[in-house]
C-alpha cells in the first residue's frame, strides 16, 4: 500500500468533514469524499492518468485544477465529458478516462 | 431552469471581489441580486490562500470566505455553484447571460471572474503530475490533497514562494525552485538578475531579511547582477525554502507520468553551464508562470482593451467607478487587474456603491459612500503585504484615461 496523500492534520486548515463514499473508475471500485472533486478523489488514490490526448495518445491529466484548461476531462456515466476538477464526487459515481473528442480537420470520428 | 431567470444585479464569480460586492449592495438596498460560479462552492481563490501577517498572526482565506458567505445569506443573495457562463448578449433593458444551467435576465451586470495563471510549456510539461502552482495550492489547501509527496517548482514570482511555503506547511517536500529554461518563448523571469530585481521589489512579502532590508537598496544601486554573480549555485534557504537562481528546470522525465526533473547551472544572465545537468526524482512539478486577467467574458461582452503588463495582461477598458464602456457592465477583482484578495474586496465593495450611485436613488446619499469606496481601495492596495507588480498606480491611471478619452 502507498502512502496515502490525504492531509489529515493540517496545521492551520483542520480536518476535513465529509463522508466516505464509494465510485468507480475504470471498473475499479475506489473510495473518495462525498462533494470533493472527481479529480481529487483520483489523486487521493494515486491516480493522475485521466485521458489520452486526441493524436498522439500521451496521457494527460489535471494541470489548473480550477476549471480554465480543460485538461482533466473524464467521461461520467450518465453525463458525458466533464472537467473532473470541477464535478462533484457521488456514492456510485462510474467514471471512466476521458475519450477522444472528434477532430474536424482530419475529420476523424471515433472515440 | 428551464425557464429564464430574472434579476436586477447578477455577478459572475464567487470570489473575494464577487461576494463582498454583492454583501454591500444588498445590505442597502432592496434589490434582487444574484451571484453563480462555476466552482462547486464560493469563494474563489480566497479558498487557498493563507499567509502570515506582519504581527505575525495567519490571515486565512477559508475564513474570510466563510465570513463573507454568511453575510450574503443573512442579506438574502442567491448564491449559486456549479454554473458556467459563456457568453452575454446587450438588451435594451439589460443583458442576457448564457449559462450552462439555462439563460438568465439582468439588468445590471458585474463581471468579477478573477486571475488565470500563465502556463509554460517546458520539455514534458503534459504528462500527468505537472500542474500548475495554483492546482498544487488547490489541491493541498482547499481539497487537502497533497499533489504529490516530493516536488519541483519552477519560476521564481511572487506566488511561486508564497504557495512553496504553504506546500511545506502542508508536509509536501520540495526538492527546489529553480528558473525556467532561458529558451522559452517572451517569459519575463527565466534569469537570474531578473529574478532578483522582481524579488527585491516585495519589500514586506519577500521571503529572507536581506531581500527585505537589501531590496530597496539593491533596487536603487542595481545591485542585482552582483547579487545574482554571488548567488551559492546550490541555492539559499529562504523561509526555509530552497531557492535556487543559479538553476533552471530543464526537461521532465517519465513515460505515463511525472518520475523525475532535469535541472542544471546557468549562468548569470541565464545560460546553461554545460556538464552541469543533473536528474532528480519528484512525483510532481508545480509551474509558476504568473496570473493574468481572466477577461473573456468582457471580450465577449464588446468591451475595447489595453494590455498593461503591470497588472498581468489585457484589461476591459474601466474607469475608477469600476463601469466598463458597455451600458450597465461593471467589472471588480482581477479581471481588472492582478492584485491580492483584500484589493479585490474592497473593488468589490467599491462596484456596489457605483451601481447604486447609477441606479439612481438617493444618488446625494451615495456619492460620498462611492469617494469614501474609492479611497478605502487605493488605501488597501498601498498597505497590501503582496504586490504582484510595482507600478499599480500608474498603470490603473491610464486605463482611467483610456475610459474618458474612449467615452
Ligand atoms: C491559482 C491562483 C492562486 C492565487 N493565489 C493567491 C495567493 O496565494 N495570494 C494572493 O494574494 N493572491 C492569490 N491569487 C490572486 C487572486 O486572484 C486574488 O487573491 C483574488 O482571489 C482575486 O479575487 P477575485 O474575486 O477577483 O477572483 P477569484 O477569487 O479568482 O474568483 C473568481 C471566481 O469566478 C469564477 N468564474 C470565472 N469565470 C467564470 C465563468 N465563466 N462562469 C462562472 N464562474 C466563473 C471562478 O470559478 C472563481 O470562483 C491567486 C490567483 C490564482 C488564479
């Protein structure tokens, strides 16, 4: 098991008080914070793959973590691409990596 | 919301500059006022920030949002998160607002959107676990998260050391903050001298004595290249961080993400000292680029611009009431120019006064409350413990020249 990166003391922040709850990425069952971000979530669990990029295929993740980049878009069951920084963790949530948008110019399609 | 919503003032943005203007408008009078934000909860910025005052009690930003949150609900505003604008349309009567929730109706509009920071695309700045400073301050301040669990930060500014500082505070390990790399594109730090001639301008804010002592003096004399020839090449501790101006970030290293930096020695004006690279094992690296403007809305809006690069980049064109050239559209906070959080409360507080004044009731009432509004910002913005750019004043006068000259 690694170390967890959640900061459960902080010095002059406090605790933070949200309840445990469980989602999936992938098909992994993980646990998060309720209302934390979907990105957050991920990161507490080691996890910053959260899609590939549209040509090359390098993996990209979260990078302003405060909606402007884009970066960090995750495909949530239910609701298409959303910024996984700014969408709030659910119980049951299914999120999978964030699939290719189309491209216009070489008028690729697929995802 | 599917049918369209109506109000008569709504602001976009949450933040310090948002929330303090609707508190102060709606505490007077009886007007409906609305605030949305695309964040899951209020308070922008604010929500990261933490720092030490001169007396040496900590200011803290999660406090004086939680603050000023309740004094929009005591007053009856609507605050509400999750909500996206893109885009705004003139009416004759006011403006409609596009949201990702569905249209709504104003009559007066105030744009309070804040800052975005600066990216810089460094060799390997896409792989996952390179973020911005801002997300790593997010990440570790507001979630409480740590970004990662030892990390690099490239760029030397104002809010690179504050926010290494609060990472330490945090237990996050930082291994360094180097310089970028002399070959990227138009950045204004990537050498030492520079680096040192901005950090000598943070009089109260800079992080080590001498610089605080040294840096008026330093300023004057343009000591800043002797400085930068002595500057130790393994770095100084400053507020027990490791500050190296003799070192520039290189690349980054790793095949799915962040494994490890390579930094090497440069020289006083910024080359690299070949033979000198060397690779150092992080899981994270935070880019410190330097805040801008977040004025799209404005651009969308129709509002001209001027790029003034004292306060971070292109500015809607405004006048010291805060009133855009645009009928009905005031904007408050960053948008107006990069300063600190308690600048963009008392703008905040200084755009209510100007749209009550323009409202038009009790108009002989207002006006001394709208003087004393703009004296309380220019009050605030001289005694601020961080200064993003020198110059404030000076820069902010010839947008307000541009607004007359323009109307
Ligand atoms: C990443 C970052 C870190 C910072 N850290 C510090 C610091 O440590 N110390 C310091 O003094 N200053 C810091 N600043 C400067 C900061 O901008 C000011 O301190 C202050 O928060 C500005 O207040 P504001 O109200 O203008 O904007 P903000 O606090 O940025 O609030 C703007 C709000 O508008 C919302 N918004 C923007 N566009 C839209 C849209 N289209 N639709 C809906 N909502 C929208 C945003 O979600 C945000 O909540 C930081 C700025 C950034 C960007």
């Amino acid at each position: 098991m690694r170390k967890s990166l959640r900061i459960n003391h902080h010095p002059l922040l406090g605790e933070m008080d949200k309840k445990v709850i469980s989602f999936t990425y992938n098909g992994e069952k993980l646990q998060g914070l309720e209302g934390e971000p979907i990105a957050v979530a991920l990161l507490a669990n080691h996890i910053r793959i959260l899609r590939r990029h549209e040509e090359s295929g390098s993996a990209r993740g979260l990078y302003c973590g405060i909606g402007h980049c884009m970066e960090c878009r995750v495909e949530l069951l239910g609701k298409g691409q959303v910024r996984a920084c700014l969408t709030p963790l659910k119980e049951g949530m299914e999120i999978r990596e964030g699939s290719r948008l189309p491209n216009a110019i070489t008028g690729r399609v697929d995802s | 919301m599917s049918e369209v919503q109506q109000t008569d003032l709504l602001i976009v943005g949450a933040g310090p500059a948002g929330l303090s203007a609707a508190a102060t408008i709606s505490a007077d009078r009886d007007f409906r006022v609305m605030v949305i934000d695309e964040f899951p909860e209020p308070g922008g910025r604010l929500l990261g920030q933490f720092h030490e005052e001169r007396n040496h009690s900590w200011w803290i930003g999660k406090i004086v949002a939680a603050d000023l949150i309740i004094q929009n609900t005591l007053a009856g505003v609507m605050i509400q998160c999750g909500v996206s604008v893109y885009g705004l349309e003139l009416l004759p009567d006011g403006w409609r607002v596009l949201t990702s929730k569905g249209d709504i109706r104003t009559k007066y509009l105030l744009l309070a959107t804040g800052a975005a920071e600066v990216p810089m695309p460094i060799s390997g700045w896409t792989l996952p676990g390179v973020m911005s400073i801002g997300a790593a301050q997010v990440m570790a301040n507001v979630h409480q998260v740590k970004p990662g669990e030892r990390g690099y930060i490239v760029g030397v500014n104002v809010l690179s050391l504050a926010i290494a500082k609060e990472l330490v505070v945090a237990g996050i390990e930082i291994e360094g903050i180097a310089l970028p790399p002399d070959d990227l594109f138009a950045m204004e730090e990537t050498n030492p001298v520079a680096a040192i001639e901005l950090l000598t301008r943070l009089s109260d804010a800079a992080p080590a004595p001498w610089m605080r002592w040294g840096g008026k003096l330093a300023q004057k004399m343009k000591l800043s290249r002797l400085i930068a020839s002595c500057f130790p090449k393994k770095g100084v501790k400053v507020w027990d961080l490791p500050l190296q101006l003799r070192t520039a970030l290189v690349s980054i290293q790793g095949v799915d993400q962040v494994e490890s930096v390579i930094v090497a020695d440069v020289t006083r004006s910024g080359e690299i000292i070949e033979g000198s690279q060397r690779e150092i094992e992080v899981d994270f690296v935070a880019i410190a680029g330097g805040l801008y403007p977040l004025a799209e809305l404005a651009a969308l809006a129709g509002c001209p611009f001027l790029y003034v690069s004292e306060l971070g980049g292109n500015i809607p064109v405004h006048n010291e009431r805060l009133k855009t050239t645009l009928p009905n559209l005031y904007v408050a906070g960053n948008i107006t120019g990069v300063e600190g959080a308690q600048v963009a409360m008392a703008q905040g507080r200084l755009a209510a006064h100007s749209i009550s004044y323009d409202a038009g009731w009790f108009a002989c009432e207002e006006e001394p409350k709208l003087l004393d509004a703009i004296a309380e910002v220019k009050e605030v913005r001289r005694s601020a413990m961080i200064q993003f750019h020198p110059e404030i004043d000076s820069a902010r006068k010839r947008i307000y020249e541009l607004f007359e000259h323009w109307m």
